[in-house]
C-alpha cells in the first residue's frame, strides 16, 4: 500500500506541469470564453450581463452564415486535394534517393514559413501591377491581359488562395504520410511483389490500407485548419469581393476586436468550436467503425 | 500615449482617457493646432489631447503626363469635372498610362482619397452617433456618379479594383497615373521610386470650381485612465506645440507641423511640393464618430460596399445610398 499511494504521488507528480500548461492555456482560457459569450462586454467599458442574447443575434446573423457556409466550401474543396496531393508526393519521395530526398526538402520548406508571411508573398505574386505570375504568364503567352487574381470574383480569388495554402501546407501531409507508408514492414512489399501486384495495386491494397489512420488523422487536421482560415483570406482579400471571401474567423476576428464586440466574438467562437467538435467527433466514429 | 486620432472619440465616450481641459485649453498654440484633430480630441466640450502627427491627403498629379498630354503642368484641376477632362487627355495616351486612380477594395483608402471629394462637394458621410444622419447632400451622389463615369470611360487600371491597400502606396510612383489622391508620405516614396519623374500636388476638388478639402489623419497625445504621471504628459503636450520643435522637429524632417501657422518655414521653402500638400491642413477635416471602423473603415462595411456598387455594377445609385445610410444608421444606433 505505502508503494501504491508513492507511486501515485509520482506519478501526479510528473503530470502537474502538464496539467497546469493545459489548465493556463487551454481550460482557463475555454472557461473565460464561456464566460464572455454571456457579456456584452467592449474590452473599454465594463463587461454586463446579457444571458443568451448574443447567441440569439449570432443564430440571426446572417453575415455570420454566409461566412460559415463560405468556409465549408473552402474546406470541401481544399482539402482533398491537400490528402490526394500529399500522399502522391510522399508515394514520389518513399525510396531514398538524391533527387528524391531534395524534392522532399524543397517541398517541405514552405511549411516552416508562417502563414501571414506566405499569404504576403502569394499577394504580391498575384498583384495585377506588380506581380510575377501575370508578367510570367503574359510572357509566355499564356494570357494576354493581366488576370484580376483578388478580390474581384470570389471563385477566381478562392482558387488563388487555395494555390498558395497548397504550397505552403502539403509538404507537412507529405511528411507524416511518409513516415507512415516508411513505417510499413518490407516483408509485406516483398510478398505483393512476389503475388505479382502492380505498382497501382500495391499502393492500393497494400499501402493505403495500412497507412489509412495516419490519412483519416491528416483529414482531421486539415479540416479543422481550414475550417479556422483567416490570415490568408484577411491579408489575400480581406474578404473581398463585398464579404463573398469572409470567412468564420475574418467575421469573429472582426467582431471581437476592431468592431469592439468581445462578447459577441466570443459566442460566435462558441458555436464554430462546438460545429468543429462535432465534426471531429463524427469523424472519429467513422474512424473507428471502419476499423470495426 | 499616442494613439490614432479616428478611435479618440470611442475612448472618450468609454472615459478612458484623462480630461485635460482645464490644464491645456487655454494654451495659445491650441488656437493654430490641427482643426481635424482637434475636433476629435473633444467630446463633450471637454479636451482630452492634443496633436502628435499629421497626415493629409491631397491630389498628386504627374506633371510629365501633364505636358505629354497637351496640359498645363502649372494648372492642375480645381473641380471633378476638370479632373474628367484632364484625366480622358492622359488616358488617350495609351501606352498602360490612366487618367486616375480609384483603390476598388481598400475602404481606408477611399475615405482619405475619396471622402474629400465628398465633404468638398458639400455632403457629409459619416453617423456621428445614435440617431445622427450618415450620407446627407447631394454631393454624395454627384461623386459617386463621377467615380461610376471614371471607371466606365477607362481612365482607371482594372486592376485598381485588387487595391486592399498593400500596394496602395505604389501606384503613383509607378508613372502610370495622371492623377490620384493619396498622402504627404507619397512625396518621399515617389521620390525614391521613380526619381526622374516630375510632379506636382493639389487640393482635392469637389464638383463645385475651386472647392476642396481634404482627410486630416494622423494620431493624437493622450494620457489613458489611471496614470500617475498626467503633469508629465501635459508637459510633454507643450514641448510637442513648442515653435522650435515644430520647426526643428517636425519641418526639419518633412513631417506636417500640426500647427497651420507654423507652415511657413525655412525647411518647407525649400521643399514647395510639402508647403503644397500643407495647405490642405487648412481645408482638411477628421470624420466624427464612436463606431468609424464599423461603418467606414471595415472590410465589410458598408462605406467600401457602397462604393464597390457604384463604381463597378450598374446598380441604382439612389438605391445604394440609400442602403449604406440604413447599414450605417444601424452601426451607429447601437
């Protein structure tokens, strides 16, 4: 018994710095949104009670939905070609190789490039005076006048920031599906090579199979990133044209901060957090039931 | 602190900042002092700071263009319908040139470049607060109809319709443009990008010959609630004021003195296109109210909506007024 109750006290022990980093940063922090969405509260005046109101105005909001539904359709579409793009990219980079290994590298770097930084650089690489993939294009006769990439027709503008996310963000899927496709013993390799399996056959009735959490966890990730977008939309468009790129977080962003509505940002952050949940938590229930 | 001067009046209304009142208003530098940040230093009748920077907008006009379209590089446009005329003349001369510039997706560039043509034509734009009218003359309308025309006949870029502002400061430099509002920070930029090229400033007009008027920006020194050293920032407001620092300070370095009768200096003789772009702090204003961002400076407000419908769609004009006045009424009455 004295074991057990020592051993239990070094074990709380060795996770109160965790436990406290999680309670700082992650509950304290959760605790004090739940708090605000229940205030009007401008952060220059004291905050006062207003029980559901700004939850009633956010579900009546319809700037706030449109933004919403906008941020689904980003999501929908980038993403798939973030998962199919990244594991085609860590299928190329698997075996060792010189070129290989510097295509890894090269892909990879944009990752560690923050995103205000990347969607700075794709602005000025779009920019209709000033930029190069205009001047590039035109040159090669491509296009013959320049292309009004932001803020002028919201697809034509999606798509732009969809390229430049692309670049930024693959490489971090290529990595963790290469870790897993690296992962899988070569015995296995060997045995569908010998069953006589085409490439195509061994990537998918072999790889993806074993490889399919690392994806479904990849998809997560991905969903709830773009799902959250805000600085390439805020730096590439500011959500132009007339608020058909704003998304959720622009709308939070904006509410909360420059339009001095603390409280209201923070019920709107309430209800796109729970959407995000319950979308994670159906995904981990189709995760685990086709495990099942 | 210094803080931007357009937000003053929502930290006065929060009483966030110290009355200073009976310590600086009878100062007789405050008589000369900004009028545009003045106004938004009172709330109340009651003064809470007083000018740190100034920033104006003006007309910057490109005087080679000017020559090599057959006008008078002395004589630059004192109405929007001379800056029409002038701006077709430099359009014609094809070659990626345009007649004008209009930022299609940056609502700050618009109310310091776009508002004065407003205010000059005798409108207002801004709700100062609850129950205040946003949008009122004629003006508006008139200016909204000349910007819809300006892009219709060509005499924009398309791609001033991408403008959010980064590139803003650019566009003039760039040598592709007759005529543009922008601000007295553009007379060293332009200078160091395109160093040859020759060029003068105005007043920005408004439909009436010889009207004009102009965005005062820039921040104001305030003292926030609770600080212990109030005495220390008054005089620190006075230094500021001071002759020799307006002079040695602010002149010396080719910032706008924020003191109008402090424009005739040494160091702006000697720079006549500062002493220009100074005189607009005589016909400048600061726009007055408690939610600017909201209802102008916002991405998705309804000032940068309303201007997007009129310069690019076909849309009622009546019918945009009408619906930015009742979106910023709303803002406004909150």
């Amino acid at each position: 018994m004295y074991w057990t109750r020592r051993s239990r006290l070094t074990g709380i022990a060795y996770l109160t710095p965790a436990l406290l980093f999680v309670l700082a940063f992650t509950a304290y922090p959760l605790a004090r949104m739940v708090w605000m969405s229940f205030h009007k509260w401008s952060l220059i005046t004291p905050p006062s009670w207003v029980g559901l109101d700004n939850y009633r105005r956010a579900f009546a909001d319809d700037q706030f939905w449109v933004s919403f539904g906008f941020t689904l359709k980003y999501t929908a579409i980038i993403t798939p070609i973030l998962i199919v793009g990244g594991y085609l990219l860590a299928l190329l980079v698997s075996r060792g190789s010189p070129l290989r290994r510097l295509t890894r590298t090269t892909v990879f770097i944009p990752v560690v490039i923050g995103l205000g930084v990347s969607s700075l650089l794709w602005y000025w690489l779009f920019s209709t005076d000033f930029g190069l993939i205009n001047r590039a294009l035109m040159d090669l006769g491509v296009i013959s006048k320049p292309v009004l990439w932001l803020g002028v027709d919201a697809d034509v503008s999606m798509l732009a920031i969809i390229a430049s996310v692309t670049w930024k963000v693959i490489g971090f899927g290529m990595i963790l599906f290469l870790g897993a496709i690296q992962a899988i013993p070569t015995e296995i390799h060997e045995a569908s090579l010998v069953d006589g399996a085409s490439w195509w056959q061994r990537v998918t009735r072999v790889v993806l199979p074993l490889t399919l959490r690392t994806v479904l966890v990849v998809t997560l990730v991905s969903v709830i990133g773009s799902l959250l977008a805000f600085d390439q939309f805020y730096i590439m468009t500011a959500g132009q044209p007339q608020n058909e790129t704003a998304t959720s977080v622009f709308y939070v962003y904006l509410n909360s901060f420059p339009y001095l509505r603390l409280g209201y940002g923070a019920a709107l952050s309430m209800i796109l957090a729970l959407t995000i949940l319950a979308f994670t938590v159906v995904q981990l229930l189709l995760t685990r039931r086709s495990h099942a | 602190m210094g803080m931007d001067l357009i937000y003053a009046p929502q930290f006065e209304d929060a009483q966030q900042l110290v009355d200073l009142t009976d310590r600086i208003s009878a100062w007789p530098e405050l008589k000369t002092a900004s009028k545009g940040h003045m106004t938004v230093a009172t709330f109340e009748n009651r003064l809470y700071g007083v000018p740190l920077y100034a920033d104006v907008s003006a007309l910057f006009y490109n005087k080679d263009l000017f020559k090599q379209a057959g006008l008078d590089p002395e004589k630059p446009p004192t109405s929007l319908a001379e800056v029409r005329t002038y701006a077709d003349k430099i359009t014609a001369l094809g070659g990626g040139v345009k007649g004008y510039y209009l930022p299609g997706n940056c609502a700050g560039c618009n109310i310091f470049t776009v508002g004065p043509l407003i205010w000059a034509s005798g409108a207002k734009i801004e709700a100062a607060g609850p129950g205040d009218e946003p949008l009122v003359g004629d003006g508006v309308k008139q200016v909204l109809q000349w910007t819809r025309d300006m892009v219709k006949s060509g005499n924009v870029h398309e791609g001033d319709r991408t403008e959010n502002g980064e590139t803003f400061h650019l566009q003039f430099g760039s040598g592709k443009v007759g005529m543009m509002g922008t601000g007295n920070f553009n007379i060293t930029l332009a200078r160091q990008q395109n160093p040859k090229m020759d060029f003068g400033i105005a007043l920005l007009p408004g439909m009436a010959p010889n009207s004009s008027a102009s965005f005062i920006g820039g921040d104001l020194v305030v003292v926030p609630k609770g600080s212990d050293r109030v005495d220390d920032a008054v005089n620190f407001m006075k230094f500021l004021l001071s002759d020799e620092v307006q002079v040695e300070v602010y002149a010396k370095a080719l910032n706008l003195t924020t003191r109008s009768d402090m424009v005739e200096n040494k160091y702006f003789e000697a720079e006549p296109l500062v002493q220009d772009v100074a005189k607009a702090l005589t016909v400048g204003r600061t726009p007055y109210t408690l939610t600017f961002f909201e209802q102008i400076n916002s991405p998705q407000g309804p000032w940068l909506k309303m201007l997007q419908r009129a310069y690019y769609t076909d849309d009622n004009l009546d019918t945009v007024i009408a619906d930015a006045k009742a979106a910023m009424k709303t803002i406004a009455n909150q």
